[in-house]
C-alpha cells in the first residue's frame, strides 16, 4: 500500500514538474527594446522576417509596401542590418541565432512596430 502511494506521488510529481515546464512564459527580456529602433531597421528587419516566414507575407506585405512607400528606406545601413536579422536597438540582436521561439516573438514585435509606423 505504502510503495503504491509514493509511486503514485512520483508519477504525480514529475507530471507537475513536466507541466510547469512547458506553461512557462517565454523569456522576452532577452529581447532589445522594439520601440527604440529605426524605421529603416524596422522595414529591413520586416522584410527578414517575412523571408525567413516568421511573420506572414500576407500581413506582413502590406505593412512593408506602406512603410516603403512612406519613405526611402532601402538605403542605409540600419535597413542593411535588419535585411540580414540584425536588431540594432538598445542592444544589438541576431533573430538568426535566437531560440525558435524568440525568433517569432521578435519577428511579432517588429511587425507591431512597423505598423505602428505607418
């Protein structure tokens, strides 16, 4: 009786441990603040994401279309930068070399931001 109930407890336990594990919320801390980057290094890094289908060419799109038609921004080394992944923000970030899941938190950040922009 005794072995049946710690058995059970393990197994209990594990599965807590097991569920909390995969409920946790995702680190975004690790991320550079979105606000504070360029609107050149906000299209370059929309047109990476779109890409590299973190963020949908559908929605995605369109929002770049309005922020390349709003101004010139191709053409400076911020949108160079974010063409190739690269966040120049409060920190410099790579979505390249993050985790999967910050890739697509990054990604959806950028998005909000470059319609923020319009």
């Amino acid at each position: 009786m005794i072995k049946t109930v710690l058995v059970g407890l393990a197994i209990s336990c594990a599965a807590s441990r097991a569920y909390g594990q995969m409920s946790a919320p995702p680190i975004i801390s690790a991320l550079p603040d979105i606000s504070s980057i360029s609107p050149s290094n906000t299209a370059g890094l929309l047109q990476y994401c779109i890409s590299k289908e973190l963020v949908s060419s559908a929605s995605g799109g369109a929002v770049l279309d309005g922020l390349a038609k709003k101004r010139d921004l191709t053409n400076s080394r911020d949108f160079t930068a974010g063409a190739s992944g690269q966040i120049l923000g409060d920190k410099n970030f790579s979505i390249g070399s993050a985790p999967g899941f910050l890739q697509s938190q990054a990604c959806d950040l950028v998005l909000k931001r470059a319609k923020n922009s319009l």
